[in-house]
C-alpha cells in the first residue's frame, strides 16, 4: 500500500532563512507527487506537482526515486509562506485516488 | 465560478442520528472525490465519482456512509446512525478526468464539519 510520510509536525523557521519540508514516500509503482498547501481561513490548494517541474512561490520540489522523497525547498521564506503543507501521492497513469501525508505547520517567524 | 461548494459548512447533530452533505462540483469536472480529514491528520480518501458513476470506495466507509451523484453534477454523503467517531471535516474535491494518463489537479471545497453530541 502507498504511504506519504512527514515526518515534522511543526516547522519554525526565520524570515529570509532557508526552508525544507521533508516527504518520504512507499510506493512500488511509478507515482505522482504534489503539495498542497492550506492558508489559515483558506481551503486546501494544490502548490506544485512534480511532473511540471515548476517553481511557485519560490518553492520546488525534487522528486527523488532513489531515496523515496519529494521534499519541498524555498532558499528565502516569507511571512506570507506560514501556512500547512501536505505531501500527496497519486498513481501514474490517470487514477486519481490521492493519498496524504500528515501535513506539515509552516512558521515564519518575523 | 466559485470553485467547489459545500453544505453545510457545519453541523452538530445527536448520537444516532442521520446527517446528509452536498458537494456541488466546478462545473466543467467530471471527477468528485469524498475524502475525511481528523485532527493532526491529512484527508483520507473515502470515494470517488466518475461522471454519476462511483468507481471506488476505501475500506474506510463503514455500510452507515453511502454517497451519490446521481446526474453526474452534485453528491451528497449520507452517513446513517453517527457514532462519535463520525465527527471530522468531510472534504468534497473536484477534478477533470486525465488525460494523456496525467494526474488532475483536486479542487477542494472548504469542508462540512461534523460534530457528533
């Protein structure tokens, strides 16, 4: 069975300090990682996807098969990045069942 | 549009008792998706829609929990006598089907949350 794990349950980081959210993933397939992230008041929002290989917000993601991670990268974190972060897993090939890590709590203290 | 609706945002409800919500998808989506989310958790996923067809449900929804969409827009999730494990955030999330075997990105709606007395 697909397992996401997270393995910090509250991260607290500076501004303008560098910041990783680690994710470590069981999977036997070929899978597709997310993140989703949630601000306070907000619903849950995809934030990035591996297979676009794309920078939002500043952030990227790496996935990386030999060690099973898709850990999530911001050389400089913001005030406004404070929020809660969740690694997702899908199966390639279309089927959409998504199953979440735990989620991280992002603190950027000013 | 205004993405992915849910009702009610809440609801407290006695032990017992039966209790419906509605997911009112982003129109153009023919996926909907049911997932439960508890303290300190990520939501789990509990079914999912394609069109009015419903092609999986996780071992996670007892007999009490049954959904629907029957015209392939809106569904509703039904749990029958709630018991106090019961109480969570129920999450609705829409998509467009894949294509090129891609996955599509989930809109998620805000959530009902379920209080059980």
């Amino acid at each position: 069975a697909q397992r996401v794990t997270q393995p910090e349950k509250l991260l607290s980081v500076f501004k303008g300090a560098p910041v990783e959210l680690k994710c470590n993933y069981s999977y036997s397939g070929s899978p597709e990682l997310f993140w989703y992230v949630q601000y306070s008041r907000q619903r849950l929002q995809l934030l990035l996807r591996h297979i676009s290989r794309e920078s939002i917000k500043g952030f990227t993601a790496d996935l990386n098969k030999g060690e099973t991670s898709f850990h999530l990268k911001k050389p400089f974190a913001q005030e406004e990045d404070s929020a809660m972060y969740y690694c997702a897993l899908s199966f390639s090939g279309g089927y959409q069942k998504v199953t979440f890590g735990t989620g991280t709590k992002l603190q950027v203290i000013p | 549009d205004t993405g992915v609706s849910q009702n009610p945002r809440h609801k407290i409800t006695k032990r017992g008792q039966n209790v419906t919500f509605r997911c009112d998808p982003i129109s153009e989506h023919n996926r909907l998706y049911w997932y439960r989310q508890t303290l300190g958790q990520g939501p789990e996923f509990l079914t999912y829609f394609q069109n009015e067809a419903q092609l999986e449900k996780s071992r996670l929804l007892s007999d009490r929990f049954s959904a629907e969409r029957p015209k392939g827009s809106f569904s509703t999730l039904e749990i029958q006598r709630t018991e106090q494990g019961d109480s969570a955030m129920y999450l609705c999330a829409s998509s467009l089907t894949p294509g090129q075997g891609a996955t599509q990105p989930q809109h998620f709606g805000d959530g009902t949350r379920l209080s059980i007395l």
